[in-house]
C-alpha cells in the first residue's frame, strides 16, 4: 500500500476507535426486559444430493435426487437482562424464552418401492416441514462503543436448548405405481402432524453469534439483530438412531439466519 493509502487508512481507524469517555453510556443500569422478534430464512448448504439407502429389516428401498429449497419463518422472545458490571454496565447477562416457527422444503425425482409387495413409485414431488420450538437460552453479551460519536455495538454468544413441540409435514408425489403386471398413474397428497408428546426427542443444543446495533430513544433501545448458529453441540452427543425412512428433513444441509429487532423499554437513553 502507498503512503498516502497508509495514512489514510490509520486515519479511518483512529476515527473508528477514538475514545470518548463521556459519550460510553451504559445501556442498562442494573436489570432490564428485552422484547424481540423477526423474520429468519434457512439457505440450502448444497444445491442437491442423493437419497438412498433401505429401511433396516426389510427390502424396501429408495434412491432420489432431492433440491432443497430456501426456508422462511419468524420468531418471538422475551427476556431478561442483568448488568455484569455495576459501576458501568458495559456488557451483561442474559436469559429468556424464545418461540421460533421455521420451514423448509424440498423437491425430489427418484424412486422407491419392494418391502415384499413388489411395488414400485416412480416420480416426482416435493416435501415441506414446518416446525414449532419452544427455546430456552443464556447469553453473554460485550456491550462496545465506535466511532467519534462512540455508537454502541453489541456482541453476543448463546447456548440455546431448543425444544420442538410439534411439527407439519405436507407431502404431494406425482409419477407411476409399478406392478409385476403393468404400470398406473398414481399421485398422493399428504398432510400430517406430531407432537412433542407421540414422538420425542432429544432437544437441539446450539451455540449462537448475535450482532447487534443500538438506536437509543426516549422510548427506550432499539437494536437491530442479525443471528446465526455457530455449532450444534447434539451432534457429539450419542443418540438412539433414528427409523431410517425416505426423504427425512435433514437439517446439516441448511443455514439458518435469523434478522430481527429487539426493544429495551428501560434502557439508558443518551
């Protein structure tokens, strides 16, 4: 880089993390209510993969090409916060409740049949999910300052336990039933539910990264979130396998993001 690139680079920076003491206002005092909410997308990892194995003790088997698609939903929180320092507050504790309804899809081409009937599908369809979690979590946030004006930036690391109490399917397949003595068209459309309390399971343990900007007001913080799952700590878990079955949601293949705004009423104002 040239010198004058260099200088001008030094200049942004001092700019950026110049220190005024007077502007660094805590943002909570001692304890405080945080109301959240927002819109989250999944993206597919991957473009497409194959599905294919058999169920175990039998001779029913599948192979199919599946395109998983991009996932939407939303979310609502509440919780509670607690200053880590009660000289400044900059940074603090927090632990609350979140219900979050995500979705996601997938279209498929392939087959699947045998089992001793000797009947076979061939076709294409698609598949969706939409699941219900109610999730509890601990975070620890670093409450920052930048800029000349020291605008406040926060800086958040969450274990979440994620438990989902019910969850949609809704299946439709278009394509051929085969028999030893010919084929027919066959289509099927399919829409089911399950609870939490007819099928159990061992609830989702992630770790998160929040990004928050902080817009303070007479009315209180308003802070725009961006959030997404660094680790899922379930996978070093051992568990019980799961029934092996065609077209079963695989959540590795997706990236959650979650954008959203959260509000503290009692918040220090500047």
């Amino acid at each position: 880089m040239s010198p004058a690139g260099n200088r001008l680079w030094l200049t942004f920076l001092s700019l950026l993390f110049t220190l005024n003491i007077e502007a660094q206002i805590p943002l909570i005092r001692k304890k405080a209510t945080q109301l959240s909410t927002g819109y989250l997308v999944s993206f597919p990892m991957i473009m497409s993969y194959f599905d294919h194995s058999v169920t175990r003790g039998t001779d029913y088997f599948w192979e199919y090409e599946v395109e998983p698609g991009i996932g939407s939903g939303f979310f609502l929180g509440v919780s509670r916060l607690l200053s880590r320092d009660m000289e400044k507050g900059f940074g603090f504790l927090e632990y609350g409740l979140e219900y979050k309804r995500p979705s996601s899809n997938i279209r498929f081409n392939g087959w699947e049949g045998g089992g001793g009937s000797n009947v076979f599908y061939h076709g294409e369809g698609t598949k969706s999910w939409t699941d219900h979690y109610l999730t509890i979590h601990l975070k620890m946030t670093h409450h920052f300052f930048v800029g000349p004006k020291q605008h406040d930036i926060l800086n958040s690391l969450a274990f979440a336990l994620e438990n989902r109490i019910c969850q949609v399917r809704e299946f439709s397949f278009v394509g051929v039933e085969s028999h030893s003595w010919g084929n027919v068209a066959y289509s099927l459309t399919d829409k089911d539910y399950s609870w939490i309390t007819s099928d159990p399971e061992f609830p989702q343990m992630r770790l998160y990264y929040e990004f928050g900007w902080v817009f303070r007001s007479q009315s209180g913080a308003f802070i725009p979130v961006v959030k997404t799952s660094l680790l899922n700590l379930t996978n070093f878990i051992p568990q019980k396998s799961p029934v092996n079955i065609p077209l079963d949601k695989n959540r590795e293949y997706y990236k959650e993001i979650l954008i959203g705004l959260s509000w503290i009423p009692a918040a220090v104002k500047n």
